[in-house]
C-alpha cells in the first residue's frame, strides 16, 4: 500500500533536515529520505579508519543561524561548538599568527608592520559594520524582478533605505565589495603580504575564480557574516565533527515528529497534472506527498529526478547554464603525532596548532594556485586550509593520535586533456597535498598512519554534489539573490507545483548555514495558510 505524506524532503543534508524540523513542528506529516547511510550531506562525521572520526567534507562551522540554533533548541539536542582560535601562516623561516586576543594580534602584526596593525583594527570595523548591515538579507526571500507586485520588495526597500542612511564611507566600501577582487580590496588596507593572501583566502573558498578575480570581495564578505554567540567572523568546529550539526537537527526534526529515512535513494521525483505527487525510490517503492521539498542541488533535481520534458525549455535551457566549476579537494589525514614547523620548531605549547593554519604565504602564491586551475591542473602548490581538530576535540582519535583536515584549492572537477581522469590522479593529487605540507612540516610524511582523498568526482559521487561544488553552484554575482538558481526563480518554487527547492542552490547560498531550509519551509507553509 503506498505511503502516504504531507512533505517529503528529498535528501537529509542539513537543510533538508532544517526544513524536515519546522514543517513538522507545524504539524505537517513530514518524511526524510537519505540516499546514504548516513545523514548530513556534506555535513557529516564518519569513522573512516578504525579509531578515526573525519568531518569527512565540511570541517568548521560559523555560518549557521542563530535563529535556527535559537527555534529548534538544538543545545538540547546535543549541538555543542568549540572555538577555533585564530589562524597561522607559516612561513619560509618566519610565520604569521593571528588569534582571537586582539591585544596578541596586535603586536604580531606590529612586527610586521605599524602600519598594518593600526588599518587592522578600523578594517575590522568596518567589515562588521558591513557584515551588520547586509545580514539581513541572509532571511530574505529574494523579490522576483518580474512580478509588479510590491510587496516582496518591501524587505529590499527596507535595505535600501539603510543603506542610505551609511555613512559616505561604508557606502562606498559596499560598492567597492560588491565589485571588486579580494586581493584589489585588501592592497587598499594593507602592505604585509602573507597578511593580505592569509585574508583573501576567505575570498575564493568554493569559488573557481583567483584571488585578483572580481567579485571575490563580495565572498570575503560573506565569510564575515558568520558569527558565534554573536561574535562576527568567530569560527568553530562542532563536537563530534560537522555530523554533530546534523545529528542535533536530526533529533529536533524527529521529536517534532518528522520520519526520517537512510539508505533510501529517490529515483524520480513523480509529477502528475503538472504538479509534483510524491516521490519513487530506486527500490520501486512509491511515496505520495502533497509537497517534496529537494536539498539536492538544481541540476540534479530539474535534469536527473524528474522526467524529461517536466519542466519549460526555457527554465531548463536556464538550469543548464547554472555554473558549479568545482575547484575544492579534501584531504583528510589520520596522524601519529603532531607536525613541527620549522619556522616554529620544538614549540612547547601547542596553541599554533589549535586554530587554522593556513597556506597562504604570498599573493603571487595564490595567483599562481589558480593559473594551474585555469589550464585543468590542480595547484602544483595549492592553497591549503588546514585544522587538527582533535586538539580541541580528542574524541576524534584514540588517544595520543590526531586527524588533520586540509580543504584544497585548486582542483578543478575538469582536467584539461592529456592530464589524465581524476580516479588516476587522485593520490597524486594527495602527493602534491603533502609535498606542500612537507615544505614547512617536514615531519608529516613519517606521520601518516592513513588517507582519505576527495577529488571534486568523488565529492560528486559520494556526496551527491555536482561537479563537487560545495556550494551547490558557484557565489559569483550573477548567481546571487533573485539570480539563484535563475532569474525568476528564486523563491524557493519552481514551475512544477508542489516542488520546493531547500538546498544551497537557492538564496542566501552555501555554507553549513541552514538558511535555505528554513526559509523554504517557512514559504511552504505560508503557501498553505493562504490556500
């Protein structure tokens, strides 16, 4: 007999499940279905190597809504997040080491510069300044610019009208966000070179651009806009790794009363009379909706879950030009001991170790990550980012060993031709990983214990992401606001009635911010109250 629902969320990444937790909260009979067997997307911990526990994918968290931490109660379902303290660069001999002590910060960075140190502290400002004034558009469901209607506007206006109320200055630094490059952005502000590559980093995370690309601004502002315990630009790692997000949303939506489903791969979404009925799976099984909701990104649910022909020419002409560009890797290494830096040898105190280390050491060092990318090689010296969360979190390994997370750019998911598939490059990829890692740890090859290595394919293929963009396609601008997905169409509906969009391919985008899943439940269930 087939089952029957009010919403069925296809996939049990974390939006989904955010999505799962408030529509079952309104009493809507909700189901949840995982292809995997384990739930949060690319928010998932796993015990890759025996003893060893991975945020196999996403690794730090800072993006997520306060306000979905606040209504779903998610403490009490066991959501608990460490801080990271700061970032250090190594360097050839020398080393950068920012912390979260503003007064440590500081004096680092007089060694390297007065000048520096005293912008440091008013670009801080400012960037919080502007990081306040465009969040609200994190819970904005974007207007339709085709529609006369005024009233989805109204948010927008509200913006515009503090906008003009900045001070000249910050207008124009929003101008200047908006368009330009992060590393253009920076040399305004500062002269330390490893500084200015160490922040414009923030800039090109999920994106195929360079740093010296335009736009890549507007994505250093985006990292800006998390916040823990409202502390801008704060970074953490969640207890039990990025699966903890997960698990405590899991149970949110569970006590809500939302069934949740592993192993249960969806095969088609069904559609009947032009609107979407439910869901079949690829075992055969049937499940009937009145609302499916899909987490999965807009290519795999417009061109792979629904039949040919289901949706306009027109609308698919436009999901087919929605770019992913994959250009992320991740290497995750099982450790023995710790690595020594040599610019750092011997250090006692481990503190270096406990937030990130970023390789970063020059401008022209990340242009030149992303030249190779520009060709279809991944970076013969990549851009690392780096975290031992064990340090903060000795659950993750047995004791005395380590897990070291590396989240890599460049790796385009298309190599050029004669480079060969990514299944043959794949442990030469890793190779490269730690040859770099080599040139300022030396020790991390004796090391080793065990590798886990994702290409963009195997970001693909294991966690359903295309062309593994961790975004579920790329935050440049023409991909943003009313422009995600496509134009038109980016009010969480979709010309199937009845499907519903609840993934990072919609508005305000990726990160483990659960914004789009709340906010599509939210319109969902004003749809109903209207009907």
């Amino acid at each position: 007999m087939t089952q029957r629902y009010d919403a069925i969320v296809v996939g049990g990444g974390h939006n989904g499940l955010v999505s799962a937790a408030y529509l079952a909260r309104a009493g809507l009979r909700t189901l949840v279905l995982e292809r995997r067997h384990v739930l949060g997307g690319a928010a998932v911990t796993e015990e890759v190597f025996p003893g060893f526990r991975f945020s196999v994918a996403s690794y730090v968290v800072s993006l997520l809504r306060p306000e979905i931490i606040r209504e779903l109660d998610l403490p009490r379902h066991g959501l608990e997040i460490l801080p990271l303290d700061g970032t250090f660069t190594p360097l050839e001999g020398d080393f950068l080491w920012r912390v979260n002590d503003h007064g440590r910060t500081m004096r680092e960075l007089r060694r390297w510069s007065r000048t520096d140190a005293e912008a440091y502290e008013e670009y801080g400002q400012l960037m919080v300044d502007m990081a306040r004034f465009i969040k609200p558009i994190l819970s904005i469901v974007p207007p339709d610019p085709g529609r006369i209607d005024p009233r989805p506007w109204l948010p927008v206006v509200r913006l515009a009208r503090r906008f003009r109320e900045l001070p000249e200055r910050h207008q124009a630094t929003f101008v200047q966000l908006m368009t330009m490059s992060a590393a253009d952005f920076l040399d305004q502000w500062f002269e330390t070179d490893p500084l200015k590559a160490t922040m414009a980093a923030s800039g090109i995370i999920g994106t195929f651009q360079g740093i010296r690309s335009p736009g890549t601004a507007y994505v250093l502002l985006h990292h800006y806009m998390g916040e823990i315990d409202g502390a801008f630009r704060a970074w953490g790692i969640p207890k039990g790794g990025t699966g903890g997000i997960s698990a405590a949303i899991a149970s949110a939506a569970r006590e809500a009363g939302a069934d949740i489903r592993t192993e249960a791969p969806v095969e088609r979404i069904q559609t009947r009379h032009g609107r979407a009925s439910g869901v079949v799976l690829a075992s055969g099984e049937e499940v009937e909706a009145g609302a499916v909701l899909s987490s999965a990104d807009a290519r795999r649910t417009f061109l792979e879950m629904l039949a040919p022909g289901s949706i306009p020419p027109e609308f698919e002409a436009e999901i087919r030009r929605y770019k992913f560009r994959g250009s992320s890797g991740k290497v995750n290494l099982a450790l023995d001991g710790l690595p020594d830096f040599t610019c750092l040898p011997n250090a006692e105190d481990l503190e270096h170790l406990r937030g990130a280390i970023s390789f970063s050491p020059s401008i022209d060092y990340m242009e030149r990550a992303y030249d190779d990318a520009k060709y279809g090689r991944f970076s013969r010296r990549p851009y690392i980012d780096m975290v031992i969360p064990t340090l903060v979190d000795p659950s993750m390994a047995p004791p005395g060993k380590h897990v070291m997370s590396c989240f890599v750019q460049y790796a385009p998911y298309h190599l050029a031709d004669g480079e060969g598939t990514w299944d043959e490059r794949r442990e030469a990829f890793a190779d490269t990983v730690v040859d770099t890692i080599a040139e300022r740890a030396p020790n991390i090859r004796e090391l080793i214990l065990h590798r886990q290595v994702l290409t963009p394919l195997d970001i693909e293929r294991d966690l359903g992401l295309s062309e593994g963009n961790i975004f579920q396609g790329e935050l440049s601008l023409e991909q943003l606001f009313f422009s995600r997905p496509v134009p038109g169409w980016s009010r969480y509906r979709t010309p199937i009635h009845g499907l519903w969009l609840c993934g990072s391919s919609v508005h305000p985008g990726g990160g483990i911010m659960g914004a789009p899943g709340r906010i599509a439940a939210l319109e969902l269930l004003k749809d109903k109250r209207a009907a």
